[in-house]
C-alpha cells in the first residue's frame, strides 16, 4: 500500500504548463490560492497519509494546471468526513467500480499525484526496515489517483479530495513490501510515466479505467534502498534527508539471497 511518500514542490510543478513559469512557486502560489488560500507551499520530505496532508494533483478537469486535494478521498454521499477518509487513502485497482466510495469517481473524476517517490516497510527477523522507492532516471513518479469536489453539508464549503490507485505488486516491490497486512497481496501505487499520465486525463471507457488501474510498472526504472526509520525517536523526522541512504548492519550481512537482490 502507500501512506507514506515524499512530496516536492518542484516535482508537482514539472508537469505544470503555464508560459514556462514552472519553477516560479510564487507566481503558482497565488494560482493555488483559488482552490485552497491556506495551502502550504512547502515540501513534504516523508509524509503519512494518515495526516490527511494537502497535495499538489492534476485533474481531469485541469490536466496541465495544478490543484489543490486532501489526501483522503470523501465521496459525495458522505455527511462525515472523519469516519471514512482513513479508509479511502488508497483505491484498490482491481475494485474500483465495485466500491462505493470510488465509482463515481473512476469514471469521472480521475487525477495524476505527482510524488517524488514513496516509502514501504521491509519485514525481517521480526523488525521492520522502511525502503525508499524512486525513479532511477530522477523524474517524477505519477500515481493514478481518484479525487472528488465534496460539498461540506452544513457550510456549503468545498473541499477536494483525492486517493491513490494501486495495484498488484511488481517483482521490486513484492520483495520490499514482504509482509502485507493482507497476506499474499502485496501492493504497489499505480505510476504512469508521461504518456500514461496523459491518458488518463482523457475520457475512457470502463474497460479501459480498469486496465490502466492495474498497471504495473516495470521494476527495471525503479530504484530503491533503506532509510532511518520513519516514526519514532530514530526518525529524521519531515527533513531533507528523510530519503537518505541508511544502512543496516544486520541486512547487509545476511546471508539471504532475497535481501542481496537489493
């Protein structure tokens, strides 16, 4: 699954089309405004879901103009947000049409993520190791994602919000994320690159919604490797560095040859 990831601004801002101003954040600052006049424009280096962070996302109302989204998809029959946010941060690929709180949405309210990479946990010998995962050539990594416009009942007050599409792991990733809390299912976000992200923005068909949710992609343009942990006294904390390489005595000398595929 992915509820912990790292949000940079100039990543989000890559794919913004607007007069060439993509690296000019306080011309984009006051764009955001219009959809959000207290979003932060900071970096999130190492981010939990469950904070219901507000991102950067790219709709298909807007495919080249970035807005604003909560992570934490409310559908529009929801009169309480907080009983069910934590539920949707991430969308099962494979169901989206079956659940409630995500079929509307497929078919017509999908959006890119745009992240710089995403963080997944490594079990062994009873512990946990957080990994980092990343796109070797440096680019940014496009989750598919669900969003909704949710109209606050009792203040008319718009909020959006949005949640990650995943699927079945890839290879890497099956061998990182190696005990899911559902076992034998391991996940992964559904990452486009350009072409794919592109797609879909556009208008498709059921059949075609559920073959890109299910996308995979390849493990051979994904890099990875361990960092401090991400909660707790050892944790960096929200830094620069919360991505940095870190290793771990006993990894490295096991003998176990899933772990030297690392």
């Amino acid at each position: 699954m992915c509820f912990n990831a790292r949000y940079g601004i100039a990543a989000a801002l890559k794919r913004a089309g607007h007069d060439g101003r993509k690296d000019d954040i306080e011309f984009w600052q006051e764009i955001l405004k219009k959809y959000d006049a207290t979003f932060p424009m900071v970096d999130h280096y190492q981010v939990s879901a469950f904070t219901h962070p507000k991102l950067i996302i790219y709709d298909n109302y807007h495919p080249k103009e970035p807005v604003i989204a909560t992570w934490g998809l409310i559908p529009h029959w929801a009169k309480e947000p907080e009983k069910i946010w934590n539920t949707t941060l991430n969308a099962r690929g494979e169901t989206i049409f079956e659940k409630a709180s995500f079929k509307k949405s497929a078919m017509e309210k999908r959006c890119l993520i745009p992240a710089e990479g995403f963080y997944e946990h490594h079990e062994f010998k009873g512990k946990k190791y957080p990994f980092y995962i990343t796109r070797k050539d440096g680019e940014p990594l496009y989750f598919a994602g669900l969003w909704n416009d949710w109209v606050n009942p009792s203040t008319g007050e718009i909020i959006n919000t949005c949640s990650v599409v995943t699927t079945h792991a890839n290879p890497l990733i099956t061998k990182i994320h190696n005990k899911p809390k559902l076992s034998g299912d391991h996940r992964m976000p559904v990452i486009f690159g350009d072409t794919m992200a592109d797609e879909w923005l556009k208008n498709l068909s059921e059949k075609e919604v559920r073959e890109f949710a299910t996308y995979q992609f390849p493990d051979s343009m994904l890099d990875s490797w361990t960092v401090q942990k991400l909660s707790g006294k050892d944790s960096p904390g929200n830094v620069p560095e919360a991505n940095k390489k870190y290793e771990y005595r006993e990894l490295v000398l096991e003998e176990d040859d899933q772990l030297k595929l690392f």
